[in-house]
C-alpha cells in the first residue's frame, strides 16, 4: 500500500477518534490529527502513533495557523486525504471572537478556510477531501446566504441543518471547481452517533442523547468511525462518487432540494469566501 497523508479534524473525540484508532490499526498512513482539546488530542495521538495539532474552529486565526502549520509540515509530499469531521450542534445564537454564529462558522466557515488555505496541498496529493455532514441538513436546512447567521430566524436545530446543508453545497462546488485538477470531494452522514457533539446544545436533540433512548436509536462512535474510515479509505469514482452526498455508505437522492441548485452553491462559496477574506475565485 502506497503511504498516504491523511488529515483528520475533530479527531479527539467521537467518531473522529474512532477512525483514526482504525487507520491507525490498518497501517499505511501517516496521520495528522487535528482537535480542539490538547489533552484529549495528544492520548488520541499518541494511541495512534499520529502527528497532532490543536486548533479551536471558533477563533479563524487558529485555523490560519493550523493550515499554515501543516502545510509546512507535510511539505512537498502534498495530503492525499482531508477529512473535514470537526462540528457539533451549540445552544443559544452567540457570536464568536469573529463576530458570525457559532454553529455555522465552526461546521462551514472553519472547515471552508482551512480547505482553501491547503488546496497547494491538496492539488499536489490529488485528495479526496471527505466532509461530515448529517442527515438534519434535509430535516431542518433552509440555507439563506445573505443570513448564514440566522439573525432573523435563529433556532439551535435551523442553525445545524443550514451548517450540515452547507456542507454539501461545498462538496458540490469543490467537485464542480477542482475535480479536473485531480481533486474529489464526497459528504456523508455518518449515523446519529452517541457523542458528546450535543452537549451545550439547547436543541430537543439533546434529549436523545441524554436518555435511554439513545440506546436505542443511535450508534456507537466506532460504527459512525468505521463509515467515515470507510470514506478515507475509499478510491473516489469506484467506493464513492465525487460531488455526491451519502447516507452512512449508500448514495441517496432523498437530500435537501437546494442542494442540487448550482447557483446557490456557488453564490454560498462567495460569500463564505467573503466572510473569512480570502479570494473568491
């Protein structure tokens, strides 16, 4: 097996752990972690073997220097896979030290930025950029790209399904923009995984998570880590198709409607690219 440069965030917790345990375990890889806790990174990265770094997605300077660190440390070898797995759902509408909504910059905006600033990298790898949605994204998305902050209709659950629809839409444009580069891009819903994802979240999906009843309706995280392994290790164009959006591993078409409008995935990488000051283009 050829080794590959595989980039994981959101890897200190969940199903990011989880797969990064299994990659690990596989061999082949050279791992680079990414979480928000150092301590909860560093056990995961030791466990694995895995190079690591801290980044909080609420403070977009920490994803500059985040891309600017692996970008120097992967050098002229270039990723080969970027899994975009860091998010969760939060509580009241609060702005971050950027000034947007919480929930949309740390599942959207961070991951968006991060990816633009590694496409050097990614282009060199001819990557397979994975990105986690959820299934809320046709449940409760309704994207408005001129109110990404949901300032005039904000509820915790709307504010995730608009960020997991985002992420789809971004899927879509990185397939329509760089696939003839060499570069794929897939988004899955892993599962409702049991987590802590919803912890601070004042959504009623925090009951599910905090009764027996997530014994029953939802999956463990090395399940929803063993989808998202199976993504990062797939072969794009034969485990999974570029632009295409995946329930756990089964292509679907039961999706958000606007997700199949162009004109609004790129009017959405516009704008987000306005938001985090990089060029649109």
């Amino acid at each position: 097996m050829t080794r590959r440069t595989v980039v994981l965030t959101g890897a200190s917790d969940g199903i990011g752990a989880a797969a990064a345990r299994q990659l690990a375990a596989e061999g082949g890889h050279r791992l680079i972690l990414v979480g928000r806790s150092p301590e909860k990174t560093r056990a995961v990265a030791d466990e694995t073997g895995a190079e690591w770094f801290t980044a909080d997605f609420t403070v977009l300077d920490d994803v500059r220097a985040l891309a600017a660190s692996i970008a120097e440390t992967v050098s002229d070898d270039g990723i080969h896979v970027l899994a975009n797995n860091a998010g969760g759902i939060f509580g009241d509408r609060a702005p971050t030290v950027d000034g947007y909504e919480k929930t949309i910059q740390v599942n959207h905006l961070a991951p968006f930025l991060l990816t633009n600033l590694l496409l050097p990298q990614l282009r060199r790898g001819r990557a397979a950029i994975v990105n986690t949605s959820s299934v809320a994204q046709r449940l409760f998305g309704r994207i408005d790209v001129d109110d990404l902050d949901n300032e005039r209709r904000f509820s915790a659950r709307k504010a995730y399904g608009d960020a997991k629809l985002a992420n789809v839409l971004f899927t879509k444009s990185l397939h329509a923009k760089f696939h003839d580069e060499g570069i794929s891009a897939v988004a899955f819903h892993p599962g409702v995984v049991r987590s802590n994802f919803s912890a601070g979240s004042s959504s009623v999906m925090r009951v599910l998570y905090r009764t027996p009843l997530k014994h029953l309706l939802t999956i463990s995280s090395e399940k929803g880590g063993e989808t998202l392994r199976w993504f990062v290790d797939g072969t794009p164009g034969e485990t999974w198709l570029s632009g295409e959006y995946y329930d756990e591993r089964v292509h679907t078409r039961r999706v958000n409607p606007m997700i199949e409008d162009a004109a609004l995935a790129e009017a959405l990488w516009r704008r987000s690219a306005e938001l985090v000051g990089i060029p649109a283009s």
